[in-house]
C-alpha cells in the first residue's frame, strides 16, 4: 500500500509540472499582447466641460472648469446641486447643499488653515470653525449671518 501512495504521489507532481509548462506555453503570447497594449498611449479627450446624464437624459454631474478653477458638481433629480468638488488656487474645498440648493456646509483650505462654514436653510452662515496661523478659530452668527 505504500508504494502505491508513492506512485500516487509521483504522478500527481509529474502531471501538474506537465500542466504548468502547457499553461505557461499556451497563454504567454496573450500576456504579452497584453504588455504590448499598454505600452501604448490612451486617447485624449480634451474638453471645457463635461456633462454626465442618467438613462433619461438628465444632467447628474457636470465636471468643467470656472473663473475660479476647475470643479466637480454632483445634481439632484430637479437639477439642484447636492455637492461640489473645487480646485480653486486660493481656496480649494467642498460645499454640500440641502434640499432646496443653498449652501448648507462648506469646507475650505484656506492660506492659515483649513475652515468649515455651516449654513441655516435659508442659506445664511450661522457656525464658522477654522484653523488661524496660531489659533483656532470658533465662531457662531446670527440670524442674519453677523457675529
């Protein structure tokens, strides 16, 4: 019984070495049309502003670039921005909107530091917090967006 496992044994190594040479041999010139493909260069598409739509032909995100740099907007179903995306050079950040498209949060790297803005429904700044050259920075508005 033991000479029979070893033959077992040395069959199954002799036929998965046999198996990996007929692999290598059969799907190497795949992987190298494969390697040759990517040496090549992808298309460029160069545009001012891109459009995305959903199945029904609504704008969902438009990517463009502004006065202020470039950015990314996400759009609810009614066409109202829920997010955006900015590079602006002095302040790059982020806004997220509420339900009726006004600003509800912004986030902003400014020169100092970084500066988050929290906005009522109506639109108006009620918190600031942020981050000075020396010092944290907390502030609360009013209902007409004074301190």
């Amino acid at each position: 019984m033991h000479k029979r496992n070893v033959l077992l044994v040395a069959g199954c190594l002799v036929a998965s070495f046999i198996g990996g040479a007929v692999s290598n041999w059969a799907l190497s010139p795949q992987v190298a049309a494969a390697q040759e493909a990517k040496a090549e260069k992808p298309p460029v598409l160069t545009v001012s502003e891109l459009r995305v739509a959903d199945a029904s032909g609504r704008t969902v995100a438009v990517l463009g670039v502004g006065t202020k740099g470039p950015a990314l907007t996400l759009l609810n179903a009614r066409g109202k921005p829920v997010a955006a995306l900015t590079g602006a050079r002095s302040k790059p950040g982020m806004v997220l909107y509420n339900a009726k498209g006004k600003v509800g949060v912004r986030l902003d790297m400014r020169q100092h530091g970084p500066v988050m803005e929290m906005y009522d429904a109506r639109g108006t700044r009620r918190v600031m917090i942020g981050v000075t050259e020396h010092l944290p920075v907390v502030k609360i508005y009013n209902e007409r967006g004074r301190d």
